[in-house]
C-alpha cells in the first residue's frame, strides 16, 4: 500500500469514520498492509487523543473462583478443574489495603473483579459502601466488574461513586455460544446497555485467540464502538490446563498488533488497552503495543502473572512514553529500586551463566580434554 493510503487510515479513524470490513479484513492479514506503517498510522491516532502517555491499572480478584458460570476461558468457572487458590470476597480491609497499594504503584484505575453470575440486591449495596469508602481515601479512578448487573444496580453503583463498570462482550454473538453456554451474549449485552442508561462509563474487551474469525472480531470491535465504549481491554488468550480452552491459540505478534491497531482505528478516542497475554503472545513486539494502545495493567492478571511492575515501568520509559499518574515514572522506578525489584530484573536479565549453561558436556560425563591455549 502507498503511504497515502496509511495516512488516509489515520485521519478517517480521527473523524471516526467507519472502516468497511474488507479493508479490517486487510488490515488484520493481508501482507499488503506493512505492520510498521500500520504502528505508525495507529499510533497518529493514539497520539491526538492521549499523546505519549500509559495508563497504569492494578486489577484486584476481591473473590477467588466456585462461579456457577462456565465461561471456557476462565480459572473460576465451574468447568474449569485448574486447581487456583479459591476464596470468599475478602475483607474490606485488605480491598482497602490493596486500593491504598494499588495507587501507591502509579496506578490510575484500581479495578475490583468479583466471580460470579452477578451480585444480590444485598452485595449491591455493600458494594456501593465499599466504593465510597475507597473515592473518599484515595484519589483513584474505581472500576468493577462484578458479572450481570441490571439498571438499578447500576444507579446505585453510580451514586456511590463507580467511574466505570466492566463487562466484557468477549467475542461476537455468533461465536458465543462456543465460548459460555450458561449466559447468553444479550445478557452481556443487556447489563452493558443498562451501564450506558445510567451514565456509568463501560470498560468492555474482548479475548482473542477463542477459535474465532477474524469476522468475529471486526463485529466486536464495530459493536463496541456503536455503544461508544470508554475502554477496551484487548486481551490475547492464556491456555491452562483444566480450563475448557487449554490449548495455546495460534497466533504470533504480528497478528496480536494487527488486532491492537484495528481496535484502535474503529475506536480512535477509547481507552485501549493491552491485557492479559502480551507478555506470552507478543514476546519480543510487546513495546511495539505502546504505539496503538495508551493502557496496560500491572502486577498480572486475575490469576496468571505478568511482568514484574519494573519491568513495565521501564518499558514504557524505554519507549520514551510517560503515564498519566500523580506520580512521575521516574519516582515509581526509584521505588522499585529500593523494594529492590529492579535489581533483582536487572541481575535476572544479566544473569551469569552457570557451570551447567557453560559446561553441559562435562555435566553429561563427557569429561573435555587439555586445552589446546585457544
Ligand atoms: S462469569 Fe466471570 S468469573 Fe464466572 S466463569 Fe465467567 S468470566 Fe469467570
């Protein structure tokens, strides 16, 4: 493709224009659409709307698994044999520990995420307690993402404080009978409309690499823009073992950043941010994701891990990006440093090699000879 046309991209996606599903099609695998100018026309659009700066969430898993749903990517669903550390919600202390630690680390949004199919009439009301309790603490944005909620219990959410609710569509509405069969994509659907009514600004992703088409994720990236979504966390799968999708998806860093970009040119002003799976699925391109996307978690995922909080602070400072926190990157660095994290990074990514690594023949029994003085 010429370069006019990458800048054309640029600027329809700015005026949000929509763009027809063969050129998305194009977009996400046609070689005629270079990966590097692709970066770049995303990134123009990243740039007028957030400039050089990452957003930093901490996600908190306020309840750990026994959720009668059976979502087949998930460590907590009923279907799922993962053997993870199951708990009841925890104490509002600790969420309130964690939210305190949580904007401590220069994160800006502080998401709590409670299993299940939704919350009781009863747990609504805590929950509106304990938002209140945490806007009135810390000067941290609050999102949550608690299951299927209805119009009431979003108002009240609201009241309370709650800047966004998440909810994720997940894939598209043909695909999702294959990923869940105990919800049914409209239910997403309903509580996503029943946030937009009450004014709660929506946080809702998806998860590539669900044995979807490309199809599949144009019409989600489409359908999240027609419900003017705030925030789209991009997550790439992670297969374990006992969940229904165990098994590694096929797809490579080239795609994975296709997909960032396609989600940000359909959606220019949102939030899009990179989630669980960059470290496993984009390996060495993961910088690369900065230039589409302006938001990345850190300190893991529900129940896998991530990169060290370091190392993604360092990233970010590598790639010349700032983040949007009270706190400068530099000062998060320097405490890391003194937590004595980054030198821990730095002595794992400078390690020595040890006598095995430098002699594994002599380890084998194959005892080397004299040295020749080489
Ligand atoms: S409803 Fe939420 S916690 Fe329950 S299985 Fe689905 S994704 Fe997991």
């Amino acid at each position: 493709m010429e370069h006019v046309f990458y800048a054309e991209l640029a600027e329809k996606s700015v005026k949000r224009e929509i763009i027809p599903d063969e050129l998305c099609l194009e977009i996400l695998s046609s070689p005629r659409v270079e990966l590097l100018r692709l970066l770049d026309a995303a990134y123009q659009v990243r740039q007028k709307h957030y400039g050089n700066e990452v957003q930093l969430h901490i996600i908190n898993n306020a309840q750990n698994g026994g959720c009668p749903e059976d979502c087949h990517y998930c460590t907590q669903a009923k279907s799922s044999t993962t053997g993870i550390e199951t708990y009841p919600v925890k104490a509002e202390s600790e969420i309130l520990d964690e939210a305190q630690r949580a904007y401590e680390s220069g994160a800006y949004r502080y998401c709590m995420v409670f299993a299940g199919r939704g919350p009781s009439n009863s747990r609504i009301e805590r929950l509106a307690e304990l938002i209140k309790t945490i806007k009135s603490q810390f000067p941290i944005q609050v999102c949550l993402s608690a299951g299927l909620i209805n119009r009431e219990g979003v108002d009240i959410l609201k009241e309370a404080g709650l800047d966004r609710l998440n909810h994720n569509l997940n894939t598209s509405e043909k695909h999702y009978p294959n990923v869940c069969t105990t919800h049914t994509y409209s239910d997403r659907m309903d509580t996503l409309k029943a946030a937009r009514e009450v004014g709660v600004e929506l946080c809702s992703g998806l998860i590539v690499g669900m044995g979807e088409n490309s199809g599949d994720l144009i019409e989600v990236a489409k359908t999240l823009r027609e419900l003017r979504v705030s925030s789209i966390p991009v997550n790439f799968l992670l297969p374990f073992e006992g969940n229904v999708f165990s098994a590694a998806p096929d797809i490579n860093p080239d795609y994975c950043l296709r997909v960032i970009c396609l989600f940000r040119l359909l959606n220019s002003d949102a939030e899009i941010r990179v989630a669980a799976g960059r470290e496993l699925h984009l390996r060495s391109m993961e910088v690369m994701a900065l230039y589409p996307a302006n938001s990345l978690f850190i300190d893991g995922y529900l129940n896998a891990k991530g990169a060290s909080r370091s190392r993604t602070l360092k990233m970010i400072q590598d790639a010349g990006f700032t983040i949007k926190a009270d706190k400068s990157l530099e000062h998060l660095l320097e405490r890391e440093t003194e937590r004595g994290e980054s030198l821990s990074i730095l002595n794992q990514d400078n390690a020595m090699k040890n006598l095995n690594e430098l002699r594994p023949s002599f380890r084998a029994g194959n005892i080397p000879g004299e040295s020749d003085g080489l």
